[in-house]
C-alpha cells in the first residue's frame, strides 16, 4: 500500500472508532434546562427515531425491539444510550442521511443531561 493509502485507512480507523461522549461527561447546566418533554423531548423522538424504534412501527429496519422510545418513562430508561447515539457529537443514530441539526442534538444532551424533565 502507498504512503497516502495507508494514511487514509488509518484516518478512517480513528474516525471509526470515535469514543462516545457519554452522558456522564455532559453535566446539567447550574440553572437547570427549560427543555421538558411537552415542549422538545416528545417531538424530536418521535421526528427523528420513532420510525424505526416505535411500538407500532411497521417496519423497524432492524431497530431492536427493546428500544422504543415512546414513553417518558422509556427514554428514562434508556437515557445513558440514546445520549451515547444521538446527543451532543454523537451522531450514530439515526442511521443515514436525515440527521437532525447539531443545535437540536445540543438539546437532547441538555435535557437528558437534567434528567428528562
Ligand atoms: C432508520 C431506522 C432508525 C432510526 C430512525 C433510529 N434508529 Fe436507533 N437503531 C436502529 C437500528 C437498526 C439499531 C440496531 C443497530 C445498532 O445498534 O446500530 C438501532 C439501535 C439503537 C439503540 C440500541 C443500541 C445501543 O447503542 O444501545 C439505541 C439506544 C438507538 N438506536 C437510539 C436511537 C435514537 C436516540 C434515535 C433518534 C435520534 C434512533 N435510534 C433512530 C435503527 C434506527
């Protein structure tokens, strides 16, 4: 392999193998969020990962089928995981193109970092 060949494959490598940012490492702002679930949780769930990770979702792509997202009390559960895959520079999911803006995942790990008010 050439030397630019093995330079890209390495950069791939690391950009693979981003560590996440974990939602431990996301502090909740001193004065708390004005981000609730009535008026940002409920909708960027159900825009952005209720179509594959909904209860009556007909066709989940692959979505495992403990991961729905469609209660409070669900994304409570699994808040340490949807931080680690979609708030703040974590952007594996959703999967594909239809990323949702980097502002809107800054507020996903404000309002999980506070604990899903
Ligand atoms: C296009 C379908 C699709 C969408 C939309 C989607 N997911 Fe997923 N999700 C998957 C698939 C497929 C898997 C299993 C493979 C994997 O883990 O990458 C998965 C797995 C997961 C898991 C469990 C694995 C883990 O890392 O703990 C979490 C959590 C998750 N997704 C969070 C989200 C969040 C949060 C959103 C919205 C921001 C979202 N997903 C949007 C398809 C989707």
């Amino acid at each position: 392999m050439c030397r630019v060949h093995r330079t890209l494959a390495l950069l791939l490598v690391l950009a693979a193998c981003k560590p996440e940012t974990s939602i431990d490492d996301y502090p909740c702002p001193p004065e708390g969020t004005k981000l609730t679930y009535d008026s940002f949780g409920r909708d960027f769930l159900a825009q952005n990962c209720q179509t594959c990770h909904g209860q009556s979702s007909g066709d989940r792509k692959g979505a495992p089928s403990s991961f729905d997202f469609g209660t409070l009390d669900d994304v409570r559960d699994h808040k340490a995981r949807i931080f680690a895959r979609a708030a703040a520079d974590n952007v594996t999911m959703p999967p594909g193109p239809d990323d949702p803006p980097s502002s809107a995942r800054y507020k996903l790990a404000e309002w999980l970092a506070c604990g899903a008010p």
